[in-house]
C-alpha cells in the first residue's frame, strides 16, 4: 500500500496542490536516470494516480457515510392503512374491479364501511376495522330497495 506524506496525513483536506505535489514527486524521480529494474514513466504516472487515490479513498468513504440520508427500510407489510385497490382485491370476484370500486365510494360517502380515512380526496382504509367488514358479509349481501 503508498504511503501518504505527513503533509497530507496531518491536512484533513485536500486540495488541487496536493496533485500537483504528487505530479511533482513523480517527475522529479523520473528526472533522474532509471536504473535498469525501474519500471517506464508510464507505470510511475499509474503510481501517481494510485497513491492520490490511496489518499482520498478513505476520507471519501467517511464523508459519503456523514453526508448520505441513512436509508430507509420499506414500510413493513402490515401497514395500518389499505388502498382502494387492496380491499377491492379482497372482496369477492363476482364484480369487476371498477364496478366494486364505485360501490366502495357509495358505501363511504353514506359512511357505511368503517375504517374510512380520506386523505388528499383519495380514499384509504384501515386494516382491521375494514378486513372485519369484509369477512362479516360486506358485499355479498343484497342491497335493500328504497
């Protein structure tokens, strides 16, 4: 693994000064005449690279873990509130979607399906209260004529 100078090591920060350092490091040891086991300027660019890389590896890694939102989990499964679509999918298949869907929005606006909670004019439901509903008979009784 390269070795950082002390500079860089004591300076929490670095800065466009710090390339042109190592760039300099480089070319003045390629100034020099290479003894035959030295690798091509080529390879030593390569090196340059690789050691500013070293350097910023690990105060990129700490400052994403600093400036990155944690992320959040999915809402679990068993989430308070159901979508129209979740309690048409659990009424009985009888019916189409669309025609159980308006007969939902009748039921709600003559306040007849607990559990309704309308927020932003969409309508949701909650779980229990709605689920007990449904499994108590909620659409497969016959509507009373008035």
């Amino acid at each position: 693994m390269a070795t950082t100078s002390p500079r860089i090591a004591s300076n929490p920060q670095l800065t466009l000064a710090d390339w042109e350092t190592f760039c300099v490091e480089a070319t003045q040891a390629d100034d020099r005449p290479p003894p035959p086991s030295e690798p091509p300027r080529a390879i030593l660019e390569v090196d340059v690279v690789t050691k500013l890389a070293d350097a910023l590896a690990a105060r990129l890694a700490e400052q994403l873990t600093t400036r990155m939102p944690s992320v959040q989990p999915p809402a679990p499964a068993s989430t308070p509130l159901l979508t129209l679509d979740d309690v048409v999918a659990e009424l009985p298949p009888a019916k189409p979607a669309k025609t159980w869907k308006r007969w939902l929005y009748e039921r709600t606006r003559r306040g007849e399906v607990p559990g309704c909670v309308k927020l932003g004019g969409m309508l949701f439901f909650e779980r229990e209260p709605v689920r007990a509903w449904i499994h108590a008979g909620a659409g497969t009784r016959q509507p009373a004529h008035r």
